[in-house]
C-alpha cells in the first residue's frame, strides 16, 4: 500500500565537500537527523539538492544512498524532472528501480512548453514508469506553468498521485482541492504546498503537507506546524508558523 503524503518533507540539500565532491557521511547524518526531528518524508536530489548541477551519475547515485540511509523509516520521494522528457523518463525508471517510494517531476524548465505538451510529457512518464508520481509546479523558476485544467487531465492516471504546488494563489489552490477531492473517489490525491511563507495557511484549508527548503535548519519545527494543521489545531498552528515565520 503506498504510504500517505502528509506533513512536512524535506527537500534535502545534498551536502558537498569544498572541492565540489559528495559528502556522504553528512548526508547520512543529515538524514538521521531529519528522521528524529519528526520530518515525514525526505526528497532526494530535488530541485534545492542541486539536481541542476550535479552529474546524472551523481544524481542517481544520490538516491541510491538516501534510499540506502532511510532504510524504510520514512518515505523516500526522488527528483527525477528534467527538461528533456527522456531524461526524466530515464531518471524515474532508475529511481523506481532502487527502490524510491515516490518520484517527484518537475515541469521542463526553459522550453515553455504550453499545456498539452505538458500534458504529453507528463503522461509518457506516468505510462512507462510504475513508481507514484508527484508532479511539480514552480513556474517562477522554470517559466512554465502547469495549470489547474491540465492537473485535472492528469490525476485520473493511476500513477499520478500528487503535486506540489509553488503558486500562492487562494483561487488556483481552490481548485486543487476540487481535483483532489474529485480524485479521492477513485484513488488517493494528495496536494503539497511548495511555498515556506504560505504552506501553514495552506494546510489550514485543506492542504496535506508541505515540501519545505525551510525543514533543512528547522525540521521539528515545521514537522510541528504540519502536525497541528492536521489534526485541526489551526490556531495553534499559526502561532507555531508565526515564531519561525522570518526563516520562511
């Protein structure tokens, strides 16, 4: 049965030594810790753990270790977006293979694609790969948006379970939720903020989590506010996300 994507994951930097290689050992640590600390979930050579610079030999290698350190304590949700559909195509294939929970994808960066494109690409993955798809929208870094009426096309594929969600726009989450509750009828859809600064008053009306760049320094911290909005302590929340709100 696949886990549930609820609370706080983190996007896990990927720790490099002063000459650019691999820090391993640190990421072991890092990866201890975050397991302690409360984190729900750890996303591995995402977009913040460098999965724009590292080599793909490096990125897969990556995953493999976090996989390897997690050790099935928490889920482990592998970057695997590219800006070329192979690509992406290839690096979920692999990260299924190792064994990742979840592949998170992001939109093909620089190319603007326009809907069905994105659509198209997506659906090639989703058709060629069995791993739990995540999908990713942060247009503000990639100048490309994956709109509402493409997500909804989208979730009726069976392994298309979520995405995260960078756009703070109270309309568009409003119809997130509407495809997420139209797609709980036929099989769970879970929607992520990807936006520190708002993921708390997200999760207040609905949302299911946060994958958070924020968790790196405060981990239980944001764990905590998860938590509270979960279990419908919305005030409490607030006045958690308030304390930490300038780390936001």
């Amino acid at each position: 049965m696949m886990q549930p994507l609820q609370g706080s994951f983190v996007a896990l930097v990927t720790p490099m030594r002063a000459d650019g290689s691999l820090d391993y050992e640190s990421l072991e640590s890092l990866i201890d810790w975050h397991i302690q600390s409360g984190t729900n979930g750890i996303v591995a050579v995402g977009t913040t753990g460098e999965s724009a610079t590292v080599s793909v030999m490096e990125h897969l290698k990556i995953i493999e270790q976090t996989i390897e350190f997690v050790d099935g304590r928490i889920p482990v949700i592998a970057g695997t977006g590219a800006n070329s559909t192979q690509e992406a195509l290839e690096l979920t294939q692999t990260a299924a293979s190792l064994g990742a929970d979840f592949a998170l994808i992001v939109t093909p960066y620089y190319n603007k694609p326009n809907q069905e494109g994105l659509y198209q690409h997506y659906m090639k993955i989703a058709d060629s790969v069995e791993i739990p798809q995540i999908l990713y929208n942060v247009p503000s870094r990639t100048a490309c948006d994956l709109r509402p009426e493409t997500v909804s096309r989208l979730s009726y594929h069976p392994n298309i379970v979520g995405i995260k969600e960078a756009v703070d726009d109270p309309v568009r989450l409003d119809e997130l939720m509407s495809i997420r509750e139209r797609a709980n009828d036929q099989k769970y859809f879970a929607v992520l903020s990807g936006d520190d600064p708002t993921f708390s008053e997200f999760m207040s009306t609905g949302g299911d989590g946060v994958i958070s760049v924020a968790a790196n320094i405060l981990p239980s911290q944001v764990a905590k506010i998860c938590g509270l909005n979960l279990e419908g302590h919305y005030e409490d929340a607030k006045e958690l996300n308030d304390m930490y709100r300038r780390y936001f």
